[in-house]
C-alpha cells in the first residue's frame, strides 16, 4: 500500500510513532497519488538532500493508520489533499493542505526548524 515516491514510508501506527520519536525535526505528508499530492512529494524528494536536519516521509491516506494524521485537531477543517505536517520534538507545529510549491514548504521548514 505504499506511495510510490523515494520518501521514507509510515505504513503503520507504529512506523509513525518511530518517525516522529527519532527525529527532532519531521514532515510527513499525507495523501494519494494524486495531482495535488505528487507535487508535494516531489518537492520533498527534492529538499531531502538540501535539508539534512529534517526527516522526510509520506503516508498514504486511505490507510487506517493514516487517523493519526486525518483526525489531529490541526487537520481538522482541511478538504484538500494532501494533508502535510510538520512535527518539531514530537509536537505538531504546521500542518497545510493541498498542493504546496516548493517556496511555500521552504519557508514553512525555514520558519519552523531553521536554516
């Protein structure tokens, strides 16, 4: 059931909580492969390579597991696919919805985890 992208993959409750717990700085995008979500994870394949402090993944949506993300209280008035959020410490600090280009996550990783 994973997203085909060269992102690291949460599959699970379990892989989500390992992800977030490990990694000081997180972005996890949540969605499908879709026009709205594949530009999203490629912009994130991208930047994995500029960005170092931050780890990157993707979850598909319709997955079960994908409530950890779909049911946050951040989330909660989004319609638009892919849902993307941001964790610094375990905690969430952003979370956007739909397609995002690439200045509009730099500056969501800037603000957030620094340069």
């Amino acid at each position: 059931m994973s997203l085909k992208t060269n992102l690291t993959h949460i599959e699970s409750l379990e892989d989500h909580k390992s992800v977030i717990e490990n990694n000081e700085n997180v972005m996890v995008c949540c969605g499908r492969m879709g026009p709205m979500c594949i530009p999203v994870y490629d912009v994130m394949e991208e930047l994995e390579n500029e960005y170092t402090n931050i780890k990157f993944a993707d979850m598909p949506f319709d997955s079960p597991d994908a409530r950890v993300i779909r049911d946050l209280a951040e989330c909660r008035n989004f319609s638009g696919l892919p849902f993307t959020v941001y964790y610094k410490n375990g905690k969430v600090v952003k979370a956007t919805s739909s397609i995002q280009t690439r200045d509009q996550v730099t500056s969501i990783l800037d603000e957030q985890f620094g340069k």
